[in-house]
C-alpha cells in the first residue's frame, strides 16, 4: 500500500471561511450546512478507515500463511540435513568396506602368485628330472629297507603337500572372485549413494533458496503494513490536533467578536459625545491598524531558494527559505499550535492555525532542528517556534513554509503563494 493512498483516504477537515460580522439567519443556516458536510466526510472517512484496517487484517493473515510456510520450509531443510547426514555415513561405510576388500584381496593373490612360482618350479623340476619318480627308482637308489621305507613317505608326504598346496590354491582363487563380486557390488552401492548424496544437497539449496525468497517477501509485506499502519495514525493525529485548534480559534474569535461588538456598543455610545472625542477616537483606530494588509510577516530572516509552484522534483506547495548558521524560526502571525510534532517527510515540524478578518489560515513551519512549542500553545506573532535545521526529507539547511488558505488537508488544495501575503 503507498503511503499517498492511506494520506488520500483519510482527507482531513475540508476549508471554511467563517466571516464575523452581524448574526444573521443566512449565516447561521451556512454555517449548519458547513458543518453537515464535516460530518458527512467525517462519516466517509470512517468507512474508508474500516477498509483499510479490513485490509491490514488480510495483511496479518497472509503473514501467519507466510510464517507457517516458513516453518515447512524449516522442517523440510532439517530433515533434508538428516538424510544428508545418514547418506554421508553410509559413504563412509562403503568406503571403509570397499578399503578392506581391496587390501584382503591383495594379500590373496600375493598368496596366489607365490604358489603360482612355487608349482611351476616343482613342474620345471619334475620334467628334467623325466617325469613323475617310481617306486623301483626309489628301491634301486636306497642303501638298505629303512632307507627306502623314509624314501617312500617322503615321497607320499611330497605329493600330499602338492595336492593340499592346489587345494589351497584354488580356495584362495574362488575366495579373490567373491571378494571381487563384493567389491563390484559395493562400488555400485557407493556410486548410488553418491548420486542420492549430490541430489540432497540440489534440493537442499533449492528449499534454501525459497525460504529467503519467503523471508524476502514476509519483510517487504512486513513494512509496508508498518509504513501504512504509521501513516495512518500520523494523520489522524493530525486531524484530531486541527479539530481541536480550529475549535479553539472559532472560540477565540467569538470572544473577540463579544468584545468587538461591546466595543460597538462603546463606541456608538461615544459617537454622542463631542467631535473632540470621536476624533481622538478615530487617531486611536488609525494607530492600531497592522503593519501589512495580510497581517503575515516573515518566518524568519534568510533568502528565498526555491519559490511556490512547478519546479523539476514536482509541484512545491510552499516557499524554501535558506541560511547558514543559527537562524531563529518564528510565527507569521498570532494563532494555535494545532500540532508540534516529528514527522518522516516534514522533520521536526509545527502547524499553525490562524484566523484573520473572519478567515481561517493555517501555516507550516517544516525541517526545523528543535522546536519550542507544543500541540494546544496559544502563540503570539513574531514568537519563537524553533530553529532552521535539516530534519526529515530535507537536503540541506532550510525551512519549507506553507501557508494554506483555509484548513490544511493531505491533497493540499489551499495552499497559496506565501508571497502574496508577505510584506
């Protein structure tokens, strides 16, 4: 939601001209119907406020969506590492069995190749010597019958190694082709795991991925419910501080209007005196008149830097009055602090509420460094408000002033050139 569209929603008190001159049916029937329309658009402004909180209440209930998917992605990222973790130690499992059946099928074909050498010696001996030894050859050789008896076991136990070195032989070869199918069959499993593993760790910075893109979204959401939510209270804010300043200034001038029709009454009353006491009368008047026709005078004394209407950034509802150094911020004319406060676009700001000849105004002082008064203050012209600063949206030391022709609303539709009313 744009923070113009919660400003716009919510438009504050439209402008009246309330004129003080003698009670009349025509101007009490003006002023019902002025305020008949403050309590319509104030009734509008109420429906508008429920569709925004309506709307904030949607906002509230995409974010618990958005935390509950958080927290699937979260379980999903746990058990993704569990499985990561279990894979990882059957890797390493594999790995230690495919280790051991490398170094014991080594140590069989060591054994393998050592018999190999051995037999085909005893073959190599066999065929010089001309072929397999009898027992006549035995006999003729032997010195006597003990003899031939040892010759004839050695020979039986010869042939008895030979056969049990086969035997052995091809145990060990049998032996090297099982542990070889083990060691085929534990490669393949490795590399399964393997591919299992790299496909954990793809949906892994997948589910990653979209938890920030989640997160990502949730903040953006988060703020501008935020932003709204600040918005919206900043200018009700501002509307129940102009109320209550513009009740207070239609108070003000009715009591000023008492006194200036007693002050008639006085002055009819004179009137039958002598021509010697209406003209001194009259010397009176004259003395008391103000200075400038407007009764404004100038916020404070710097130089003019950028002027009321069109400009490059867009249209300036006001005047930029610029210095260096400590410049003192004060009243363009005597009136009610209808709002003091800090604001993110105006900085450190006050609202002034005026009514001059019957009319009501109301002036801005924006970007100030401190400021002096407080909402409700009854302030006098030329009063201290401040000092120029370099508060909110604001490049460098200056003061924005506005003068608004009537109530000040979001649009800013009375504002006026404040040239046009200074001296």
């Amino acid at each position: 939601m744009k923070i113009s569209a919660v400003w716009c929603s919510l438009v504050l008190i439209t402008s009246f001209i309330i004129t003080y001159s003698s009670p009349s049916v025509a101007m009490a029937n003006s002023l019902e119907k002025k305020v008949d329309n403050i309590e319509k658009e104030e009734s509008e402004n109420v429906n508008k406020k429920e569709k925004v909180e309506k709307e904030k209440e949607n906002l509230i209930a995409k974010q618990n969506e958005t935390e509950n998917k958080i927290e699937e992605l979260d379980m999903a990222i746990l058990e993704n590492n569990q499985k990561m973790t279990k894979t990882e130690e059957l890797v390493t499992s594999t790995q230690e069995k495919i280790n051991e059946l490398k170094k014991e099928i080594e140590q069989i074909k060591k054994r393998i190749e050592e018999r190999d050498k051995l037999l085909k010696n005893r073959v190599r001996s066999m065929q010089q010597s001309g072929g397999s030894v009898e027992y006549l050859e035995v006999l003729v050789g032997s010195e006597g019958f003990v003899d031939f008896i040892q010759r004839v076991s050695a020979l039986n136990t010869i042939a008895e190694k030979d056969k049990e070195m086969l035997n052995e032989q091809k145990k060990d070869k049998l032996t090297v082709e099982k542990r070889s199918d083990s060691l085929q069959q534990a490669l393949s499993t490795l590399e399964d795991d393997l591919n299992e593993l790299k496909a954990l760790k793809v949906e892994l910075e997948d589910k990653k991925e979209e938890k920030r893109k989640v997160m990502s979204k949730y903040k953006e959401k988060e703020g501008q419910l935020e932003t709204s939510l600040k918005d919206i209270e900043e200018s009700n804010d501002l509307l129940r501080a102009q109320k209550i300043a513009i009740k207070q200034e239609i108070k003000r001038n009715k009591e000023e209007k008492r006194k200036a029709e007693e002050q008639k009454v006085k002055e009819r009353e004179l009137k039958k005196q002598e021509s010697k006491q209406d003209e001194s009368l009259k010397l009176k008047d004259e003395k008391n008149k103000p200075s400038s026709s407007s009764g404004f005078s100038w916020p404070a004394s710097a130089s003019v830097t950028s002027s009321f209407g069109n400009r490059s950034m867009g249209y300036h509802e006001g005047l930029d009055i610029a210095k260096g150094g400590v410049v003192p911020i004060k009243a363009a004319a005597s009136g009610t602090v209808l709002k003091s406060y800090y604001s993110s676009s105006y900085g450190n700001v006050v609202f002034l509420t005026h009514k001059q000849n019957g009319q009501t105004y109301t002036t801005v002082y924006a970007h100030m460094r401190n400021r002096t008064v407080k909402t409700g203050d009854r302030v006098s012209k030329g009063q201290r408000l401040g000092k120029m600063g370099n508060t909110g949206r604001s490049f460098g030391q200056h003061l924005h002033f506005e003068l608004h022709k009537g109530a000040w609303n979001a649009e800013k539709s009375n504002a006026v050139d404040p040239l046009s009313y200074l001296p």
